[in-house]
C-alpha cells in the first residue's frame, strides 16, 4: 500500500508535465501563426510597395531615389498635396465641433427622443457613400440639380447657385456621408459615461449650462475628443472615392487620385505611386503614436465612488433642439436616399 500510493505521483509526474508543455507550446504555436498570417496581409503589401518605389523605374533592378525625384516633380503634385490638406482641415474644422455638440445634445440633456436620434447618425454612418453622393447630385448639381431648378423658377436667384463638382461640394459630401456621423457614434457614449457630478460641482460654484460645458466638460473629455479626431484625420487623409467622383471632372486633385492617375497611365508608373504610397504611410505612423498615446493615457480624477449621471433641463428648447437634430438626420440620409 506504501508503495503505490508513492508510485502514483512519480508515475503521473512525467505526463502531467508532458500535458503541460503540449497545452503551452500549442498555444505559443497558434500565436506565431496568427503572427504570420498578419505579418503576411500586412507587411508583405507594405514592404512590396516601400521596396518598389527605390527602383528608378520598372527595368532597373538598381535602388535609387530617383523614383522619389520623378514623382514629386510630377506636374500638379504640389497642388494635390495642397488640396488634400484643404479638404481634410476643413472638413475636420466644421465636422469636429459640429459632432461635439449634437453629442452632448444626445448624452447630457433631456432632448425627446435622443437614443433615435442618435440611432440616425448610425445609419447616416453606414449608409454607402457613392449611393448618398448620388443623390446629393441629384439635389445640387449645377445643371439639372433640383434645388437649382427650383430656385431658378421661383425667381430667387438667376443662374445655378449649388454645384457638387467643386471644393464645397466635396467638403459637403464627406460632411454628410461620415465625418460628422463617425464622430457623433464615438462621441456619445463617451459624454454619456461622464459622471454628472462634476457638472453638479460646476453649477453650485455659479458656472452655467454652457459653461460648465466649454470650461468641463471639455476638458476631461479632451482625450477621448483628441482620439476622434486622430480617427477622423487618417480616415480623412485616406479618402478616394468623392475625390475621384466630384474631383475628375473639374481637374480638382488630391493625394490619393493623384496615385490612382500614376498607375492608370500608359505605361504604369508603379515606382511613382509606390513613392506617394510610402509617403503617406511615413505621415499616418506618427498620428497612430499619437492616437494610441491619447487612448492610453490616463489623466483623470475620482471624484466619486458611484457615477450618478445627469441631464441638462433645455426647458422650453427641448422640441426646437429635437426638431432640429430630426431635421439633420432626416436630411443628411433620408432626402439623398428618397431621391435616389
């Protein structure tokens, strides 16, 4: 009896060990391989491009930076540069503070209606650009757009005020497809969660609505705001498909129509595409430090042990601020949809 109650663990050692190291190593093994599928989808496209874009052109198998020369001195390829930083600024200028407000119209006052509302921006989000685009052309373009035709037969104006086909119709476009949108989704439940009574603390020290707004609510909520923003901007810098729609027909070029030109050419010039490419790759690595760092870095204070969440009373405002949210909602999907 002795001897096989000492036998039993010396015998069942060596397997459990044995277990052990399997379960380990194959949980090591399927994490290298996950490594190695995503190393695959992502660095190999990425390294092909960097690599392809040293080469002077398709012929040479010599590195050089004379691909980098050639395709900086394209002609226009200052003005795309310019014109993408035109449109995502200000963009992002109107479309920013635009999203904070109706966010915190939705999350931090009594407003009717707020989570249908805020389901709308939803869909405003995931409707399909092209499809919205088209019918925002409907609306606005300069020949046959209906709100020009409109204007013109009742005598308010002469000739077509709105034209999609220019920088504001762009601007319009990424406006009412997803840069307020986006926004609006990721804002909202961040100004939902805040504790309400750091804006109780803020009213009892004489600061009003408003106030307490601009000079707290803000503040803490900075990094998530900047987080949005950095979203926002990349999302921003990679836009193609309005560019290339309302942009061609009026010689109007950015960053990324300017690539999608270099391939198309006859013959391809792949080496000056994989410069632009490689380019903006350089300019989106910092701003995702910088996202990162934002979304990690913790700066606030407990004030109190249990959240206790309040709405700001809009009193005699609440249906004028709800009609006005429907009535943006409403405008930016279902008027482009119902015209289509």
């Amino acid at each position: 009896t002795a001897l096989q109650h000492v036998k039993a663990p010396i015998i069942s050692l060596p397997w459990r060990w044995l277990t052990d190291t399997w379960r380990f190593d194959r949980s090591k093994l399927f994490v290298a391989l996950l490594i190695l599928v995503l190393g695959f989808m992502v660095i190999y496209p990425i390294g092909s491009v960097v690599i392809s874009s040293f080469y002077p052109d398709e012929k040479s198998a010599s590195f050089g930076f004379g691909a980098w020369l050639s395709a900086f001195a394209e002609p226009g390829m200052v003005e795309a540069i310019s014109n993408t930083l035109k449109v995502v600024l200000v963009t992002q200028a109107i479309g920013l503070p635009t999203a904070i407000v109706i966010a915190w119209l939705l999350a931090r006052t009594n407003v009717p209606g707020n989570r249908w509302l805020e389901f709308g921006f939803w869909i405003m989000y995931f409707l399909p650009s092209l499809a919205v685009m088209t019918g925002w052309m409907l609306v606005f373009n300069k020949d046959f757009g209906l709100a020009n035709r409109w204007l013109i037969a009742l005598g308010i104006v002469d000739e077509p005020l709105f034209d999609m086909y220019s920088y504001w119709g762009i601007v319009f476009a990424h406006l009412s497809t997803y840069a307020i949108a986006v926004k609006v989704m990721l804002l909202t439940p961040a100004f939902r969660n805040l504790d309400g009574s750091i804006e109780e603390a803020s009213r009892v020290c004489g600061a009003s609505a408003i106030g307490t707004f601009i000079r707290v609510v803000i503040p803490i909520l900075l990094p998530a705001i900047l987080v949005v923003f950095l979203m926002s901007l990349i999302r921003g810098l990679e836009a193609f498909e309005i560019e290339l729609v309302l942009g061609t027909p009026i010689e109007f070029q950015v960053y990324t129509t300017k690539m999608y030109t270099l391939v198309s050419d006859n013959p391809p010039k792949f080496a000056g595409a994989g410069v632009l490419a490689t380019s903006i790759l350089l300019l989106l690595i910092p701003l995702l430090g910088v996202q990162r760092w934002a979304s990690t870095r913790r700066s606030s204070v407990v004030v109190t042990g249990q959240a206790s969440p309040t709405k700001t009373d809009l009193g005699r405002w609440r249906w004028p601020v709800f009609a006005m949210l429907l009535a943006v909602v409403c405008f930016f999907s279902l008027l482009p949809l119902g015209l289509l």
